[in-house]
C-alpha cells in the first residue's frame, strides 16, 4: 500500500476501536429562472428579509419560517467563518420552501452542470444561491442550514468565490467524495453510537476498499470518520490548513502530509 493511503486506513481502523431586517419583495415566475424545462405547478409569490451579509426569501405562510432561519443563519454562519478562518465576501441569498413537496415542484431541479454545485445534503446550492425546504422538524431544518453554510464555505475556499474561478479551479482539482461530504457531515452532526456502528460495519463487510471510489453514504460516514479522528488528535484547528495545502498543492494527499508527517 502506498504511503499516501495509509493514513487513510490507520484513521479509519482506529475509529473502528472506539440585526434589524429590511422588506422588498419579487415575483418569482418574471425575475429568477433557476431551471429549464420543469413545469412550475404554482408560480410562487416571494417576499424577502434583507440582513447585511445574507437574504431570506420566503413565500405565502413562510415569514415566521423565514424568520426563524434568519437567526440561524445568523450563528451558522459566525460559527462556520470562525471555524474555517474565512470570510464569504459574497451576499448568499436563501430560499426557503414550506415544504419538501413544494421544493421538488420548483424549476430549480434542472440546471446545466456548470450552473450546479451542490456538493452534498438536502440543500441545492447554485452560486449563491441556496435553497432549503423545512420538513416538520426544527432540528433537521437547523441542520440543513448548517449544511448549506459550511458546503457554502467550502466552496468558497477550494475553488474561488466567482463563478469563473470555480470553473477554472475544479478543472485542476479533484477532491473524492469522502473528503468532502464527510467533511459537511462532519460539520453538522456530532459523533454518535449510529455514525460509529455504520462506520464498523462498512469495515467488517469491506464496503472502504476502495477508498477513493466511495460513494453514497459510504462516502460519507468515512469521511465523516476521518475527520472526526483528525480532530480528536491533532485539534480542529488542523482542518483549515489541511484545506488551504490541497488547494494549492492541487492534490488532496498533500494536505493530510502535516498531520501524518
């Protein structure tokens, strides 16, 4: 095995072991075309709150949700900044759907692959754009935010903050599905009994052997994993560095040398 995967499997292995808001609004079907040939089965009247860094956009019977997601934003993103060392300079722009059916109505499902980033969970992210949908349940819907943050900020770091940058940087740089989703995995939910149990058995049944090639959920829970193991034994603080080596090194290995090393 070569020395560049082999931190991957000793981490692995080892976790096996143990502000005052202004009001505007717009109409949807006229101002925003965020997809292509889906049928709107209701043209949504959007209402928005402004903050000085970010927009909630909401519709009929969403203000105390877009509210409620303002001031989440709000810490997410302070958190997320402060933790990545880095400042979006960007105004991101959130549109909140009643409800996950209404989000699956939308026209935001068809875009070009060059329009698209979402690099994982239940928000679609189009430049700064993020679209989320509440589903009943305040936690899931804080965690969904927290998220689209961090998948925000991360684009932001890896690949540039404008469209152009992105498209130029990610033709140099490839980074495998366990490095980032389970980064925002790692980012939004805690290590728990469930995370550690899905990560011995894809273990135990051979589901990691072909690490770089992960998908799905195996992606996840073992970049999950990884990370989680980083931060138990070299510090969180590690994590930024680690993403500022790959970018500019253009290798993912590269950045995990200061921690193996």
């Amino acid at each position: 095995m070569g020395r560049k995967y082999k931190f991957i499997v000793l981490f692995v292995l080892a976790l096996a072991t143990f502000p005052k808001e202004m009001f505007s609004q717009f109409y949807n079907g006229h101002q925003l075309r965020f997809g292509k040939n889906r049928v709107q089965y209701n043209d949504l009247y959007w209402e928005y709150y402004r903050f000085p860094r970010y927009d909630t956009y909401f519709y009929l019977d969403g203000k105390n949700l877009a509210r409620y997601a303002s001031k989440v934003i709000d810490e997410e993103l302070k958190n997320m900044e402060d933790f990545f060392s880095h400042s979006l300079d960007s105004r991101i722009i959130f549109l909140i759907y009643n409800k996950h059916s209404e989000f699956k109505q939308s026209n935001i499902g068809l875009v070009s692959g060059s329009e698209e980033t979402n690099l994982g969970g239940s928000a679609k992210i189009i430049n700064n754009k993020v679209f989320i949908y509440y589903e009943g349940d305040h936690r899931k819907f804080v965690k969904q935010i927290r998220a689209a943050i961090a998948e925000v900020l991360f684009i932001d770091i890896m690949f540039g903050g404008n469209f152009r940058q992105r498209v130029s940087s990610s033709a140099l740089l490839t980074v495998p599905d366990w490095y980032y989703k389970g980064l925002i995995s790692y980012l939004t939910e805690d290590w728990n009994f469930e995370i550690e149990n899905k990560i011995k058995d894809a273990l135990e049944n051979g589901k990691l052997r072909k690490f770089n090639h992960l998908k799905d959920e195996e992606a996840v829970i073992a970049g999950h994993a990884i990370w989680y193991f980083i931060s138990k034994n070299y510090g969180s603080g590690v994590i930024p560095n680690i993403l500022y080596l790959t970018r500019i090194n253009k290798n993912v290995e590269s950045g995990f040398y200061m921690c193996w090393d």
